[in-house]
C-alpha cells in the first residue's frame, strides 16, 4: 500500500521516479501504468496528478531543468561576467553527460510540432534567450542583437558537443571565443567603455 503523503510530496514523488523510468525506457516505451506500479500506487491515482503521460514527462522536464539551473547558479556564485556563467553551465552540462543526453533525445524528437514536449522545448528556448538579454541589458545597448547571437552559438556548440563528445570536443573555450567576438560587436552602454563596431 501507498505512504500515506501530502499532495505536493506524493507529486513530487512521481516526477521523481517518472524521470528514473523515462532514462531508463524511454517515452515511447513507458505507460503510466508502469508508472504507477513503480510509485506502488493505482493509474487513475497517478492520473489525479498527471491526467495523460504527456503531462507527466513536461513534468519531469521541468523539474529536470529548474534543479540544473538551480546547481549553475549555486555553483557559479554571484555574478562576475557573462565569461564566468559561461564556463560554469558548460562544465555543469560536461560532467551530467548522461543526463544531458537524454534530455536532448527527447529536445530532438520534440522538433514534431505534434510531440507532446514542443511547446515546453520552444518556451525554454525564448526563456533562455531572454535570460541572455536581461543579462546582457545592463552592459550593452544593443542587447537583443546580441542575446540572438550568443543563443544561437550556444545552442549549435551544444549539439556539437553532444554529438562529439567521444573525441574529447569541448565547447567551453569555443564558446568564450564567441562571447570574446560579441563583447567587440557590442555598444556599450554610455560609460566611455566601447563605441558601436565598425
């Protein structure tokens, strides 16, 4: 018989052993029947929480991503430049490897407009975009322009590193190089720092 637990708890329980079965058979494998067995508790239990499997792997998304952000900010500390947040999200993603990769298997299949992860993938997409340019906004004029750049290098250095990890490619040093070629396009904000580029 089921622990006997407050709503949040047994939630929280289920995405948290919905994210054990997702890495361990897929989302296309899995049912919530199985879920539930694993939580030792009924579907139409498990459906109180999570009405379709869809609903419970965004779920199990979303908790998967607010504990990494979580981890990078505690590791990278306060805030020193964008260089300093850069090295710590990388070196987060190169030692969750695993992880990180089953995240992106289902990121690739959610491409699909129809998979039921799209819209949570294409939202995290603008939110981190916006999170770039909040960042940047302080520093920099020109902070949407850059904000597309720096996601869209960071986005395709992720994917290359992902798919070549097994030759030792690192993106950390690359990627600094690219923040290196922004700092130069950027038009700093009225402090005598930089002009805009020529």
């Amino acid at each position: 018989m089921a622990t006997r637990m407050r709503p949040s708890e047994r939630r929280q329980l289920i995405v948290q052993i919905a994210t054990a079965q997702f890495a361990e058979r897929g989302f296309r494998d899995l049912s919530l029947r199985q879920v539930a067995a694993a939580c030792e508790m009924s579907t139409p239990g498990v459906m109180h929480y999570f009405p379709t499997l869809a609903d419970l792997l965004v779920a199990v998304l979303q908790q998967r991503d607010d504990n990494d952000l979580a981890a990078v900010a505690t590791r990278s500390g306060p805030y020193e430049d964008f260089a300093h947040q850069i090295r710590a999200v990388l070196t987060y993603y190169r030692e969750h490897g695993d992880e990180v990769l089953l995240f992106a298997i289902v990121e690739g299949e959610a491409v699909d407009p129809g998979h039921p992860a799209h819209r949570f993938f294409a939202n995290r997409t603008q939110r981190n975009a916006d999170y770039i340019r909040d960042t940047l906004a302080s520093e920099f004029v020109n902070a949407d322009e850059l904000s597309l750049l720096l996601s869209a290098a960071f986005e395709g250095l992720r994917w290359q590193w992902m798919m070549r990890a097994t030759e030792g490619f690192d993106p950390t040093e690359r990627m600094i190089r690219v923040w290196d070629i922004v700092q130069r396009l950027g038009v700093r904000r009225p402090d005598g720092s930089l002009g805009s580029a020529d």
